[in-house]
C-alpha cells in the first residue's frame, strides 16, 4: 500500500513552485532534452503515443492520438490550450499540481506546443482558485526569464507564447469547447462538433486542449520513456493518476498511485471509512460518474478499464466515499441541484431537463414524490443522454440514472414513507464538520 | 469611469491576446472593475464593452453568465460556501448553517449593515479541504470550523 | 458532390452541405425551430434530430455534415422518438395558452407540437415566468413564451451588423434581452418578429387586431426605397392589418426594411385626404370628382390658353407608379409643355443634354454578392436603402472590400476599409485625386476630357488608398448614393465615377432615392427638348404647376423655393393621398389619389426589374387611383389617347409592349466637362442634408410607430468637435442656422462623422424646411 509519485514527488517544503526548486528536482531537463537531441516533433508524439498516456480531465482519450490529430502543415497561427477548470464536484488535483508544480504544466505545455507546432496557447484556470491562477502568473514570468518560454526558448528559433485566463465562476467552461468560448470572451457555451477544435479551436484555429495533469505528466514520459510510463500502469492505462479523494475518509486529499491500484488500497492509503462506519457507496470518476455500491466497488482496480466494467467511469479520478449515513436521495439531490445550476441553457433537453431532474428529485427528498416518480426520472434522463450539444446533459443524467438504478428501493421508501430510510440524527452525524488529520 | 489603475491592470489583460481579438479580455476586465468598484453596475459593464470595442449586450451576457461576478449590488465582504456533494459529507452545509446563524441572514443576503453577503457556492475545485468557503472571490479557507469562521468574521470585520 | 440516401431517397449533395440541405432537397421536412437558412447555425433547439447509419445516437440534421455514403432516416422510429422528446422539452415551461396567443394560428411551435407533441404533459412542476423587455415602438414581446433558438439574437448580429439582443442568465435562467433598458433600434429589426417561431416577439402595431387565417393575404411591392421591397399584404375587411416579407432571393430575400413593413400603419392615417377638394375666392371646398376635374381642366386649359404651353409643369415624384408618371407626361405634352420632372430632390441637371438612358444600379441587386471591390460615393447607405446595405454587409464578410467619399461617416455596420471624410464642396476635387492614383495603379491614361482637371488636382493619402484598393481587386462597382444624386456637381461627379469604373474595368451605377427612379425616366417623366427641370421650372415660377405625389416642404431640393413658386402660381393641383397642410395654404386643388394599396400600379427598382402590382383593399373614402384620374383629366382636356380600361393598358403602353423596353433603356451616362463652379460659396460652413428614413415620403412621415423610433428623432445640427469649436457651440446647445434662403433653430450635436467644416442638418423635416436648399453654406451661432 504506496503512493507513487510523479508529478507530487519532492513536493516538501513552501516553496516547490519556484523554478528553482523545480529545476532543482530535475525540471526542464525533459524541454532541454528535446532540444538538445534534435528530437523531432514526431518522435515526440510516437513518444506520447507509446505511453499509453489517457486525458486526465475526464474522457480518458488517448493523448498521443489526440496531438497527432493537429493539422502539421496548417499555415497561420495555431493555438494550445490546458485546462484547469477543475469543477467538477470531487476533483481538485489539478489545483494541488498547479499549486505545488506549476512548472510541470508549463514545461508539458511548451514540449506539446513543440510537438504540434502551436505558437500561443492558454492555461485556463478555475475562477475560484484566484490564488492559483496569480501564483501561476508568477510562475509564467519566471518561466519566461529563464528563457523556457518566449521567442527563441532556449536559444534556438523555437518560440512559443502562453498566457493564463481566469474562469469566473462557471463550471461548463470545462467542456474544452466552451472553455474556447471562454477564452474568445463569450460566455461559456458550448460549441457543436464537428468541427473540432483540432480544426476550429481558438479564434477558429486549430487547437488542441488538455488537462493540467495530462501535460504534467508529458516530462516524465520524455525523460524516462513511453515505455517505462507506461509499464508504471497497465496496457492501455499507462502512468500514474492522481485521485482525488473526498467525502467520508479519515485522510481527504490528492493520492498519486499507478493505474491499476485496487480500490481498496487506495481507500487505506485515505484513511478508510471515517468513524469506522460502514462503506455504502462510491462515485469513482466525479460527480458525473455513474455511483457504484460498496460491494461492486471494492473489486474494483482504479484504472479506465475496470471501473468502466463495472459500469462506471474513471473520469477526472474524484472519488466521492459516502458512507452508511448517507441519504441517497439527499446526495442525488444535490448533485442534481449542481447540474440544473451550472447547465448553459444553450441547448433544449440540458435546459429544461437538468431542471426537471431537480424538482423531482427535490420532490421526493421533500416528502412529496409519487409513485410514477422513479419512471419519470427514468425517462427524462433518457431523453436528454445523446441529444445535447455536448455531454454535460449526460454527466447530469448518469447520477440519477445510477442512484435510482443501485438505490431504488431508498427513493421508493422515501416515496412511500415521506421519510428517509436513514434516521435524521445519523444523517446529522455523517455530514458534520470534519477536520481530517492531513491539515 | 475607472482608474487609472484598473484600466493599466486591464490593458495588461488586453495584450495577452492577439490585436484584433481585444473582447478575449472582457473576463479579465470585467474583474477588475468589479474589484475597484464592489460590483458590476450596468454603466460600468458598459463602460468594459466601449473599452473592449465589444457591444454592451454581449459585456452582460458574459457579466450574467459567470457566477463570481456581482450584477446586483453585495455587502462589504462577499462569503461564498461550498454546499456541493463531496463538502456537504464533511460538513460544508453545517458550516453554512453556522454561518447564517452567526451573520442572522440566508444565503443571497447582506447583513443590515451591508457588511457581509452570504452565497451558496457550487463545487471550488478544493473538495479535500471541506469545508471551504470563499471571501470575496479570491480568498479561498479551507477547513472551517466554527472556531476559524468566527476567527474570520471578526478579521473581516475590523 | 456526396451522395446520400434520405428516407429511402437517394440524392447527390454539393460539398459541405449539411443533412438539413440534404433534406430540404430531397423534400423531407425535419421539423426545427433554431435552423434559419440566412443565420448560423446554433444547434441548440435539437428539435432536428434525425437517425444517422452507424451514429450510437440520433444527430441534429442542421448541424451534420453530409459524408458520402450517409444514410438518414428523418422520420423513423428512432427519429421520431428523439423528436418527440425535444418537444416535450420545449412545451414543459411553455404556456398552453395558444388562444390569447398573437401568434396562435402562425406558430411553429404549435404546428409542430399538433404532430409530436402528447396531449397532457407530464411536468407537474411550476412553469417558469420572464419578465417582458422593452424593444421599442415595432417590436412586442411575451418572453415567457420565448424557447431560446437565439434566431433573434443571431439575426442582429450576423444580418442587422449590431448585436443589440443576447441571451444573457444560463441555463434555465437565461433570457433574451437588450442591454439593460436599450430599445432594438435596427432599421431591419421588424424581421425579428417573423424569425421569431413563437410569439415571444411580436408586431406591436399590429398586435391582437386580426387573427392569420381572419386575413387575406396579397402580393404587393414596396413604394420606399428603389430596391421594390416584395411584400405580402395581410387584410381583413378591407384594410390592411400587416405587411410581411415576400420572399425573392433577387432582391429582398426573405427580409423586409421597418420602413418597408410599418409604414402601412400610414393608410389609416387621419391626414387621409379623401374628398377632392378645390379653392375658390380662397375657401376650400369638398366637391365631387366630376367638379374637381372640371376645375382642374379648365383651369389648365385656360392657362395654356392665356399665358401659353410652356407656363405649365408638372413635378413627379418618383414613388408614383409606372401608370401615374406616364400619364401625368403624356397629359402634360398633349397640352404642349415639356416641363416634366420628377427628380425633385436633384440640384444639378447639367448632364441632362449628355444623358441617353436612365440611371440605374448598373448591376443586378443580387450579383453584390460577387463584387470584391466596391466604391460608394456620397450615401447614406445604411439608412437611406437598408436591404441592399445588408447585402453589402453579408458580401463584406465574404471579401468585399468597400471605400467611401463623401462629407458623412455615420456606422453602417459594415468594414468600410477606406473612407476620404471630405466637405461636399470637395468630393469633386477627392475622387479626381482617386482617379490619378487609379490612372497611375493600373498604367491607364485618364480620359482626354477630364485629364487637365485631374493633372490639377493632389492626390490625398485617403484618395491613395482607396485607389491602391480598387486597382488590387478584380470586380469593382463605383456607385453613387443619394447625396451623389442631390449634389450641386452630380453630373460631374458621375463623370469621375464612370472613369473610376473604366479604370478598373468595373460597373458604375446610380442607386437611385425612390421606388420608381428608373421607371420615371423610362416612361419620360423627365424634361423633353426644350422644357425645363425642377430648378428650372421653381427657379422661375410657371403659371400652373401639376404636383402628383410630392409635398412642396418635404419632397423638394428647396423647400423655401417650392412654396415661393407654388405660392406665386395662378395654379396648382395637387395629386396625392393626404391632405398636407402646407398644400393648404398653397393648392387650389388636391385630388385624392391612391397610395400604393389600393391601386394596380408598377415599380421598375434600381437593376431595372419591372415589378406590376394590383390594389389589395378598396381606394378610402372616395379616394381614386392615380391612373384614372390622370385619364379622365386627359379625356376633359381633349387629348387623344387616354381611352385605358385597365391599368395593364397603361403599363403596357408605357412600357412600349416589348420586353426589353426597360432594359434597352437602361444606362444614364453622361458626359460633361468638370464643373467649376464651386459647390458652395460664401462664408460659413457647408450643409450636409440626410434625408432620414421615417421622413423621407409621404407614407413613411405618417407612420405613427416609426415616427417614435429613434431614426425618426427630430434633426440635429450635426458637427465635429472642430467645426463645433470653430463656431463657438458645445453638444447640446440651441443653435441658429442661417442660410441664404432663411433660419431654423436647431440642437447642435458634436459628430465626428461629419467632414470638417461641415454642418449635416436632415432634410424632409418642417423643423429644417426654412433653410431651404438641401446643399450649400450655413452660417452657426450659439444661442
Ligand atoms: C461538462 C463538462 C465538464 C468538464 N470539465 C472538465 C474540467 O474541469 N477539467 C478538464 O480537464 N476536463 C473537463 N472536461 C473534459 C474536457 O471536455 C476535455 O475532454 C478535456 O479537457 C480534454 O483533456 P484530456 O484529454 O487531457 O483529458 C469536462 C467535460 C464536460 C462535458
Ligand atoms: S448540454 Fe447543457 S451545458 Fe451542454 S450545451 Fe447543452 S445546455 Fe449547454
Ligand atoms: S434546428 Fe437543428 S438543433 Fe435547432
């Protein structure tokens, strides 16, 4: 049971976000690398390809493949994107990497911009954590006096310019076309595909977007090779991943661990169950992952392969751990609440649905649900999955989908009953403030 | 309209994107007036959009969309409370609860002496730290307890 | 090409079509509320769903590209479900009300939900209310009713050219809205209402007086501007409730101007003259027709008699019918006059002994859409002909490059990549220098005619780069805009515009001020050998003056001459649907004629298209169409040929029965020396005249809800902070304007789209009647 660091490695002391302690720890030698050995774009991306590198923001699409999509002989500008809107409920790694090494951004950042030839590009960084966004800038200024970012970074012809822009509070500008949206100056809706933003991104540029940690983790595959990323986790689910572990654990926070980890491992390594009550439920992936019973769960690996099996997904790494005393209805309804709220309003069934989930959900947790209730849900949600113009409509639909699915017979009680299966005064006890030893 | 001050912060906003491409800084500049003034009134986000060469319209459609700017008029000090998911099962509700209670107001209103206005936060991006809260949209407190809530309000209140 | 099968149907697409195209070529129709041909596509609605082959989920066929081999099923099982679905989405939040809706009967939304919609919904929750917006005078809105397709906001933006709606608030909040108390102040904005597909926004004139299936519906075209507008023309017992856009891709697509869609709202007006009226021993009197034209026609004929054929005139306006304007000249030279104008507003009439043919666009309205290079001179583009600045506007985003001269630089909404802000009295002087650069860019002599003039003048850095631009593009049109025309030295700035097309081997066009420009001088509504112009004929009063459709302090290059003249004249008659009060004063007969709904009539616009219509309710009062009038006058006069049965007969014999009549006819070059007499003299600053778009005819000046749009705010004295400062005034003050015909007190406004040295005081408003002509020196002083 062991933690395996990459990108939270030698991060001891207050100040590991300074440059010099991040070349100290061997930072930039991935970017001089490359530069010093002449290593051609392509192989850079062969590279990427062979470490079965997976997007860590939530699709889990293979990194490699998604670079090798940008348009090599496009004239004009090109633009590269990283996004740290972290929102949704549950994540907050990226947070934790920009905070403590925000130079592994920057430094996956430029060797991207490299392999894909994108002059500019924009680290989008979630409105909420202002500090980080201005510790960042500081950040960026360093890296540019150092000569890593800029014209002629390192002194040859390579340049490549990046900025950040801050969110303001709108957890869709995650959707990395929304997040283009954004970053254009409109509000964030959005945009239907095709195109993609490998061909209409950024001002109608080609574009590609990351997560924060999928271009952290791109030093350690250039410094150390594909293939022993790779070998870090298992066949198609390369590398280490950071999980974010919150709700009912003796230890909340950020755990790297290679891919493939058992759940259960990763449960220990967060302190286990808090209060020694009993496990009851999981959202392995986010909220937008569809919850998993306790049971199903604890045979689970912590990786994109088995937690998809078990009918899930892995998603940004968020694992929510809710405990006996949890009310279901309750959790579902607040989850349902954060989608109604944060829905765009832009396309018809997100618009009108994600409010519709609510008040039924709010219903029963109210005491005033029908017996028709569960079917209504049922259907609503698949009304809205696959018909909006992006997946925020199904990231709202799959929670209740999964809730009433493994937790039927709790929102049929609360129906019936107008009460919670789980007494009040239990519930009271599970969801109060709770200071964890890590702080 | 605005400082001198706020619109050098602005135009340093302003140059990060390319020339033609100046309404890429209406986020930025929205902020930055919404800091030296304490909110967007409809004047000031008129003022960003003739500075941004952006119509007034699509200055508010940004202003309305994104949560952390104000376009009603809020207290000294702004407190925004995570209640998502992932907080609420470490007390983040409770918080809130206690943070009503102290204040003697709901979320979405200011205290009597315009003191303090009290907001229901969805998800920061900072879920291990439960319960966390938000004052004045760049201060993030991670786990508050009853202790550093009143530790924070009395701060906030010199 | 791609192919594609579609319900079954297999079809060939041209590249990059989208499924929605497909569908529409292979005629299925896939219901949709978001998709608009004329906008972006947005996607949001979703109500296009349809069944893809191989896609895991059913893709909205307004935003899918067609791939080849594609197979689509629009109404299958799975389609339809999706569909379905939408549509219950939508209906959720969205009152079932559709009785007391305006839009009940005309509705999209209510079609649609008649076939995918369930009969009782299963939304138990409480609807969402939003509160209504304030858009103005022309547009009413009932949001609640709005579902967020974004056509109106997209609209504004892309066609319109100023985002003046957005849809602010996310999610289920989000409303459309202006910003913050703003009106939608477009002069296209009326379009909102048909984009509209449910009755969130609707007509504010026309609200809750008629239902759709209440009202007939009629083709018409529009009297305004020389672009013919086509319309549809809703009546209901006898009057008309509403006009709405006739599609015609050729000219107005599927958009109509406000002016064009509003100024209905004039028929009604109380100003209606609708007895013919005559004056003797100064009173006036209702008399029937049989009196009146007797009066008329002795009148005439006594004056001819006494005083001679060339002692009476007749003065035109342009917005009569084909019918009207060849009647009215063919009466006027069977009296023997050819005092015969219709160019009411024009100055300068030296290129009449050069013109053959009339002036026109130069150019189909449709191929602005192919030009790259385009050269306006002196124009109020944007206002003065609203659908063809769209056009220039959609072709600018295509590549269009466009440049200006002239003394104004009001926002058209459009890239105007060169712009020479130059006074009136300079323009002559500015396109020279244009052509001397052109001459040297493209190494072709200038013409020997204008060469000296042109070797005289400095090539100024705005006249440069409008030249370097012109050389660098491959089709070009130079085209002159209503302030071109009522220049004091159009001729010859025509004759530098012609050079400039020669230059560039492009066109060169006249865009013409009013719906039948063309037409009037097709039909020799024009002086003929020996007879005298407007000015002339104003300049030196006529004994009798025929007046159709025109009003002596609105319509004319001079107000303060026209009166003078009317008021000297033994006779005036005047022809026309309303009773002017200035006529009052100087008519000794008004003849109630009718407007363009209740006549047949003919319009030829500004690319020569001959547009016939028929009258759509019955004349008002006694009201009577032009054409018979001006026929039973002729008959009373004595005069051959004036046996008509009908309109068409008119038309036709107007039009030579041949086809290409028009076409043959079309053309108006000139070819004059270089003026040199100055465009204005004497000390002060240059008047600049608009002539707004409310005030501009007889039927718009009525309207009362365009009246209380802000285009139709009283005029100002417009000047740059210079001028301004040159003349001791500050924005806001009252300030006396002195001309050689007389002075009007206006509010000054500091402008800096006004050419130096320039004051731009409107036109065809009774506050700026007293300056007189629309050109010339202005003196300012504070008061
Ligand atoms: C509603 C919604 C919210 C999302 N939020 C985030 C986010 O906060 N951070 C993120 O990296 N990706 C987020 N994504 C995924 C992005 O769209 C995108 O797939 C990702 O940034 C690509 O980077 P990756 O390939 O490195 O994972 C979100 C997607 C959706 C539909
Ligand atoms: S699914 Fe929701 S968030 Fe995504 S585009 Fe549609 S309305 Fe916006
Ligand atoms: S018409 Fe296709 S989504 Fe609205």
């Amino acid at each position: 049971m062991s933690t395996h660091e990459l990108i939270f490695a030698g991060l001891d002391g207050d100040r590991t976000w300074r440059l010099e302690d991040y070349v100290a720890r061997g930072g930039y030698s991935a970017l001089k690398k490359i530069i010093n050995e002449k290593i051609s774009p392509e192989d850079v991306i062969a590279e990427v390809k062979k470490s079965g590198l997976r997007g860590r923001g939530g699709a889990g699409f293979p990194t490699g493949l998604k670079w090798s999509f940008m348009p090599r002989a496009f004239p004009g500008a090109k633009y590269l994107a990283c996004n740290s809107d972290e929102g949704e409920p549950g994540t907050f790694k990226d947070r934790d990497i920009l905070r403590y090494n925000p130079h592994s951004v920057i430094e996956g950042m430029t060797i991207a911009a490299y392999a894909m030839g994108c002059e500019r590009g924009y680290n989008y960084i979630h409105g909420e954590i202002f500090d980080v966004y201005q510790r960042f800038e500081e950040a960026l200024a360093e890296a540019r006096a150092a000569g890593f970012l800029g014209q002629n970074i390192l002194g040859t012809d390579f340049g490549f310019e990046l900025f950040a822009h801050h969110g303001y509070g709108a957890y869709i500008c995650g959707e990395e076309t929304a997040l283009l949206e954004s970053i254009e100056g409109k509000k964030g809706q959005p945009r239907f595909k095709p195109p993609f933003p490998a061909s209409y991104g950024i001002y109608g540029k080609p574009t590609t977007i990351n997560n924060t940690e999928t271009f952290a983790s791109v030093p350690f595959i250039i410094n150390d090779g594909g293939e022993h990323f790779l070998n870090l986790g298992k066949p198609n689910n390369g590398g280490t991943k950071i999980f974010s572990v919150s709700g009912h654990v003796g230890r909340p926070g950020n755990y790297e661990v290679r891919l493939g980890t058992p759940f259960s491992e990763l449960l220990a390594l967060a302190g286990g169950v808090r209060g020694g009550r009993r496990l009851k439920a999981v959202i392995p992936g986010g909220s937008s992952a569809p919850v998993l019973p306790a049971d199903i769960m604890m045979d689970c690996t912590m990786d994109y392969d088995s937690i998809s099996k078990a009918g899930s997904m892995l998603g940004s790494g968020a694992v929510i751990v809710m405990d006996e005393s949890t009310c279901m209805v309750k959790a579902l309804e607040r989850l349902s609440y954060f989608y109604f709220e944060e829905s765009c309003g832009q396309c018809t069934p997100c618009r009108e649905g994600t409010g519709w989930l609510y008040r039924v959900v709010h219903r029963i947790e109210h005491g005033k649900g029908r017996p028709e209730d569960l079917d209504l849900l049922n259907s609503v949600t698949a009304n809205i999955m696959g018909r909006t113009i992006c997946a925020l409509g199904d990231a709202a639909s799959m929670p209740v989908q999964s809730f009433v699915k493994h937790f039927g017979s709790e929102f049929e009680y609360h129906i019936e009953h107008k009460q919670c299966l789980v007494p009040a005064d239990v519930q009271n006890e599970g969801s109060k403030i709770y200071v964890g030893p890590t702080c | 309209m605005l400082s001198q001050e706020s619109l050098a912060r602005i135009d340093v906003e302003v140059a990060k994107y390319p020339p033609e491409q100046k309404q890429s800084a209406v986020m930025g500049a929205l902020r930055i007036a919404q800091e030296e003034k304490g909110w967007l009134a409809n004047e000031t986000i008129d003022f960003v959009a003739r500075y941004l060469d952006m119509a007034p319209i699509a200055a508010f459609e940004v202003a309305s969309f994104y949560n952390m700017y104000d376009i009603e008029p809020v207290g000294k000090h702004k407190i925004t409370v995570c209640t998502n998911l992932p907080c609420a099962l470490s007390g983040g509700v409770h918080a809130a609860e206690y943070i009503k209670q102290k204040l003697g107001i709901d979320f979405n209103e200011t205290t009597a002496d315009g003191k303090f206005t009290l907001k229901e936060g969805e998800c920061m991006g900072a879920c291990g730290d439960a319960p966390v809260l938000l004052v004045n949209n760049h201060r993030m407190c991670s786990w508050m307890t009853p202790e550093k809530i009143d530790q924070m309000l009395a701060d906030l209140d010199k | 090409m791609l192919e594609i099968e579609i319900d079954g149907k297999v079809i060939q697409v041209n590249d990059g079509s989208t499924v929605m195209d497909a569908a529409t070529q292979a005629g299925s129709y896939v219901p949709h509320f978001c998709y608009h041909k004329k906008l972006s596509i947005a996607a949001n609605c979703r109500m296009c769903l349809v069944q893809v082959e191989k896609a895991p989920k059913p893709l909205p066929a307004c935003a899918t590209p067609v791939t080849n081999g594609m197979k689509v099923w629009t109404h299958s099982e799975a389609a339809v479900k999706a569909q379905k679905g939408v549509m219950e989405f939508l209906l959720i939040n969205h009152p079932l009300d559709c009785p007391i809706c305006d839009q009940g009967g005309e509705c999209q939304l209510q079609d649609l939900a008649v076939g995918y919609g369930d009969s009782s919904s299963r939304y138990q929750e409480e609807k969402r209310v939003v509160l209504n917006k304030n858009l103005g005078s022309l547009v009413a809105t009932d949001m609640t009713r709005c579902i967020n397709c974004t056509r109106c906001v997209r609209f504004t933006q892309e066609i319109a050219g100023e985002m003046e709606l957005g849809q602010a608030f996310r999610g289920e909040h989000a409303e459309i809205m202006p910003f913050v108390e703003k009106t939608v102040d477009s002069e296209l904005s009326g379009n909102i209402i048909d984009l509209c597909p449910v009755g969130a926004l609707t007509s504010k004139p026309f609200r809750f007086s008629a239902r759709t299936w209440e009202m007939s519906r009629r083709k018409s075209v529009s009297p305004h501007d020389s672009l013919g507008s086509n319309l549809i023309v809703q009546v209901k017992h006898d009057t008309v409730k509403r006009v709405l856009p006739l599609e015609n891709e050729a000219i107005n697509e599927c958009w109509l101007s406000d002016k064009d869609r509003f100024a209905y709202e004039a028929l009604g007006s109380d100003e209606r003259l609708t007895k013919p009226m005559i004056r003797q021993g100064g009173e006036w009197q209702e008399v029937d027709w049989q009196t009146a034209l007797e009066f008329v026609a002795n009148g005439l004929k006594s004056t001819v008699r006494e005083q001679g054929a060339q002692s009476v005139g007749a003065l035109l306006s342009p917005h009569a019918t084909l019918e009207e304007l060849h009647l009215a000249q063919k009466l006027m030279r069977g009296l023997g006059s050819e005092n015969i104008d219709s160019r009411l507003r024009q100055a300068d009439f030296s290129g009449d002994a050069s013109r053959s043919g009339a002036p026109w666009l130069g150019m189909p309205i449709a191929e602005v859409a192919s030009l790259n290079r385009l050269l306006v001179v002196g124009s109020f583009l944007r206002k003065d002909h609203p659908l063809l600045a769209q056009r220039v506007r959609q072709a600018a985003k295509r590549g269009l490059r466009v440049s200006y001269v002239g003394p104004n630089a009001e926002d058209w909404l459009l890239p105007v990549r060169n712009r020479a802000l130059v006074a009136p009295g300079k323009m002559l002087a500015e396109l020279a220098g244009v052509v001397k650069a052109l001459s040297l860019a493209v190494s072709k002599p200038v013409s020997g005619a204008i060469a000296d003039y042109v070797a005289a003048v400095a090539i100024s850095p705005a006249a440069q780069a409008i030249a370097d631009d012109l050389a660098a593009g491959s089709s070009a049109a130079v085209w002159l805009g209503n302030l071109a025309a009522q220049h004091p030295q159009a001729a010859s700035l025509q004759q530098l515009a012609q050079e400039i097309a020669r230059l560039v081997d492009g066109r060169v066009g006249i865009i013409g001020e009013a719906a039948n420009s063309v037409g009037a001088h097709v039909v020799g509504a024009v002086p003929g050998a020996g007879g005298r112009n407007v000015a002339d004929m104003l300049d030196k009063p006529l004994a009798a003056y025929l007046v159709l459709g025109a009003e002596a302090e609105f319509d004319f290059a001079d107000a303060v001459k026209t009166r003078t003249a009317f008021e000297q004249a033994g006779l005036v008659v005047s022809l026309g649907a309303f009773r002017s009060v200035a006529a009052l004063d100087y008519a000794d007969a008004m003849l109630p004629i009718a407007p363009f709904t209740e006549t047949a009539g003919t319009f030829v616009n500004c690319e020569g298209r001959v547009q016939s219509f028929y009258g759509v309710v019955k004349p008002l009062g006694e009201t009577r169409p032009g054409w018979k009038v001006l026929r039973v006058l002729g008959n009373l006069l004595g005069l051959d040929g004036f046996d008509f049965a009908k309109a068409d007969e008119v038309c036709v014999e107007a039009l030579g029965g041949s086809p290409e009549f028009v076409s043959e006819r079309l053309g108006g070059l000139v070819d004059v020396p270089l003026s040199s007499q100055p465009a204005a003299e004497g000390k002060g600053f240059e008047r600049v005249a608009d002539i707004p778009l409310y005030f501009a005819d007889p039927l718009v000046r009525r309207a009362p809800s365009l009246q209380k749009t802000k285009d139709a705010a009283a005029p100002l004295a417009r000047m740059n902070a210079a001028t301004a400062a040159a003349s001791g005034v500050a924005d806001g003050q009252l300030v006396r304007l002195r001309s050689a015909a007389g002075v009007v007190s206006l509010t000054a406004r500091v402008d800096e789209a006004v050419a130096d040295g320039c004051v731009r005081v409107a036109g065809a408003h009774q506050s700026t009647a007293g300056l007189g002509p629309l050109s010339g020196v202005i003196s300012v002083e504070g008061l």
